[in-house]
C-alpha cells in the first residue's frame, strides 16, 4: 500500500491561492477549505497561549472583581479570529458539498456548528459590555442611568470562561483536524473512459454558486418588510452574505468587479449584524426592566435598518454588481482560450417543442437584445431585467465558428445603453430566459416573446465535454441546433414595430 501523502502546510496552501481559480473545482474547494482550516487551527493555538499567559498575571490588590480573570483585549481579538476562520470554512465547506464527495458528513458539520455556537455566548458578552462603555455619553440621562445599572450588572457576570471555550475547541475541534486535514488533501475526478478529461474550473462553479445565492437573496428580499416583521427574513440575508463573503474573500483582489460585490455585501452585512447585537442588548434591557435603555437602542437598530434598507431594499440595482462579479469570475476561470489569448465560449443549443413545465417554477429574467450594424464585426447589446426590477446593461462581440466562438464582453452604463440602442432597430430580439441549475452546468431556456419558439442552452468548459439533458428538459428537445444559422440570435433578430 502507498503512504498517504503528508498534510499541505499552511505556507504550502497560501502559496496555491494565486492561481486557484483555474483548477478543478474538486480541487480548489480543498485548497479553500484547508486555508480556513489552517487558519482556525493557528488562531485558536494564539488563542490558547494568550489566555494562559493572562491566566498567570497576577491581578492588582486594589483591581475590581469584575469576573474578567481569564480574558484579555488580545485574546478577544484572536478568538474573534478563530471564530471568522470557523465560519468560513463551515460556509466553504456547505456551499461546495457537491465537489468535495465524501470530506462533508453530518458529524462534521455538526461539530463545527456546535464549536460556533459555543464560542459564540462570550462574543456576544463583550459586545453588549462594549456597546455600553462606548455609548454613555450619547444616552438621555434616564438611559444613561439604566445603562450603568446594566453595565455593573454585566460586570459581575462571569464570561463565558476561557476554560469553557477551551473545552469546547478539545472536545468539537481538536478530534477531527488530522483527519479533516488528510481528508481534503486528496481528491478524484470521475470521468467517462474515453472522453477527454475537462473538470469545471473553481472560478465558474463559484460562479454557478453565486447565481443560486442571488436568486435566493433576490427571493429573500421581496419578503423584507418593516424590523420588527421581517426578524427572520433579516437574520437569513445577513447568513447568505456571510457565505458570499466566506467564498469570495481570498479574491477580492483578483478583479474589481470581485471586489465591489465583497464591499457591498459586507457592509450589508455588518449593518445587519449591528442591527441584530442592538435588538439582543435591548432585550436584555427589557428582561431587566430597564425601559429607557431598551427604547434608546431599538432607536438605534431602526438607524441601523434604514442603512441596510438605503444599499438593498431601496436602492435601483444592488445585484448589478453581483451579476459583474459572477462574470468576472467565470472570464477569470476559463480555461479554454482561442489562439489570441481571448476567451472561448463553447456551448451547445436544442430546439423545444414547448417549455417544460418544471421551468415555469423559475421567475424570469427578461432580456433585450440588439445588434449594431456592420458585416465583418457585429456588436451585440444586452439589456437584462432580474425579476426583482434589476438591470444590468453589457456589450459583447462574438467571433469565430458557433461551437467555440471568442467572446469579449464588458458591463457598460444604462446611460450609454440608451444612447446606443436606437441603432439596433433593424436587429432586435426579446425574450424571457429561465436559468436552472443543474450539476456544474447552467441550462438556460429562452421563451421568445415575438414568436412561437423556445431554445435551451448549455456551456461547456471543452469541445469534447459530454452532454446529458437532465430528465425534466430531455422529453421536449425536438432536435440539437448548435449549428444550425436560422438558430443563431442574430439571424433570429428583426425589425422592432
């Protein structure tokens, strides 16, 4: 039997980040999972060595008893550390189950679950002790006279001791690292025998991820009412950003695009997490009847949601940068590309003889499109609507055979859109596209809006990539048409009355 190979390091890992993106997606889950995991190990061992050097620190004679023994700035600081290491990689780990086989169980997760949940209750102790130290000050008078009765009453609650939390790291942490470590050292591509080997890069199955995660927030959002209805819609946003921030944070610096979205969700999130910590300091001010307390800082998780409610519920188009993110991911993920360097879009299309029932489950994205006038070069503009009223505006430039064409594509402003647009009269399609999910592939069906026609579409990481139509689409293809010109959207195009 063959040694199993040692462990990655961490310097091993960090130095596979830069070029991730174009690996296997089977591949690059694990080298994502082993960075968190790595981190999480290292942050809780400083963790660990900064509360026992605490612990043998003498305190003063003259020092309040405040039941802070064992705590100290410095090892909040790299517990809160651990904790973000904790947390993405349980989102590392639930978002790339497909691709990472057998590593994820149930006992696993459960584990690190109950790690977070554990290590949780002395984070929330320092914010509301921090909040009340911070904000006096700013308080009426007969809330700043209830916050100090809160503040002494906290101050002789013990926290959630250093031995807690260290039992809590041995007894759900420490077993499962060895074995978590060798488990996502390795991984299998399962390939069809004769079939040229063409895995879905780590880029475009990021991608495919973040399409499903903005359909559900998308989703989420239309439900978001006032605060006080919408607790629970508001505690799953501020997850599901969690877990786009979690994916994208090794590569905010890749792309700007990249980056944009990161900031974005992360201030979405910050804002309803401070929003939350005000609505549990202020329930704990009402279980100790302190009501001008628990007034002043439901006031301030209202400021807290109108801020939330500007980026997202109100604003026109905060999924316009997501949707510029997926694409500067799946650009960066190609691992095909034309002679010139330029990426290939490869895909392959099929006639319908109507739209399959299941897809009628999907809300819509409805989509403009325009040709510019020319032979040799023509130039398409797209105009997307999200079911949500997003728009999002690209022009594109397609060359080459249909199979495998180079496309160069970029985001451009709703502004010069318009100022375009009305050269495209004599060339225009309209219809309604339907994305679903289905493995590692993306299956888009096009209703068009100005003729009885419906046509599904793929694309494919090669030329020789093996395709099979999932069984809720495969009883309604009337044939394959990839090659077929009278197919082609261009040629589609007509005259808009």
């Amino acid at each position: 039997m063959s040694r199993p190979a040692e462990p990655l390091t961490q310097e091993q890992v960090r130095g596979l980040i830069d070029g991730v993106l174009t690996r296997p997606a089977q591949e690059g889950a694990r080298i994502l999972a082993l960075l968190w995991l790595h981190q999480l190990v290292a942050a809780r061992a400083a963790w660990k060595a900064s509360t026992e050097a605490a612990a043998e620190v003498e305190r003063p004679a003259d020092a309040a008893p405040d039941g802070k023994t064992d705590t100290t700035s410095e090892s909040r600081d790299l517990l809160h550390k651990a904790r973000v290491s904790l947390r993405r990689l349980r989102a590392t780990l639930r978002e790339n189950t497909r691709v990472l086989d057998d590593v994820v169980n149930r006992r696993t997760m459960r584990a690190l679950r109950r790690l977070g949940r554990e290590t949780g209750d002395a984070r929330d102790l320092d914010v509301h002790r921090e909040w009340l130290d911070a904000n006096l000050e700013v308080l009426t008078p007969e809330a700043r006279a209830e916050a100090e009765t809160l503040r002494a009453r906290l101050a002789r609650k013990p926290d959630s001791s250093a031995q807690a939390i260290e039992r809590a790291f041995a007894r759900r942490l420490d077993p499962m690292v060895a074995d978590l470590m060798a488990a996502l050292g390795t991984y299998r591509l399962r390939l069809p025998v004769g079939v040229k080997p063409a895995p879905v890069s780590l880029a475009r199955h990021l991608a495919a991820i973040l399409q499903r995660s903005g359909d559900r927030l998308r989703r989420d959002l239309e439900n978001v009412r006032g605060m006080d209805e919408s607790q629970e819609e508001l505690h799953e946003l501020r997850i599901r950003l969690k877990r786009q921030r979690a994916l994208l944070a090794p590569f905010v610096k890749t792309d700007r695009r990249v980056g944009a979205w990161f900031t974005l969700a992360t201030r979405g999130q910050d804002q309803l997490g401070a929003m939350r910590d005000a609505i549990l300091l202020a329930e704990r001010a009402r279980r100790h009847r302190l009501p001008y307390l628990e007034a002043a800082l439901r006031d301030q998780a209202l400021s807290y949601h109108a801020a939330f409610s500007t980026d997202w519920l109100q604003a026109e188009s905060p999924f316009s940068l997501l949707d510029e993110a997926r694409e500067a991911l799946r650009a960066q993920g190609a691992p095909r590309e034309s002679a010139s360097g330029l990426p290939l879009e490869i895909e392959r299309k099929f006639l319908l003889r109507e739209c399959p029932p299941a897809v009628r489950a999907v809300r819509p994205t409805l989509i403009d499109q325009g040709w510019l006038p020319g032979k040799a070069l023509k130039e398409r503009l797209r105009r997307r609507t999200e079911p949500d009223g997003t728009i999002s505006c690209w022009r594109t430039i397609k060359l080459g055979p249909v199979k495998a064409r180079i496309e160069v594509e970029e985001a451009t402003t709703p502004e010069l859109f318009a100022s375009m647009w009305p050269l495209t009269r004599l060339s225009r399609v309209r219809k309604e596209r339907y994305t679903i999910a289905e493995g590692h592939h993306h299956w888009e069906i096009d209703v068009f809006l100005d003729r009885q026609l419906v046509l599904a579409e793929v694309e494919l990481e090669s030329m020789e990539e093996p395709v099979t139509p999932p069984a809720w689409l495969a009883p309604y293809i009337v044939r394959e048409v990839t090659g077929e010109a009278a197919y082609f959207n261009s040629e589609l195009a007509r005259l808009d009355a």
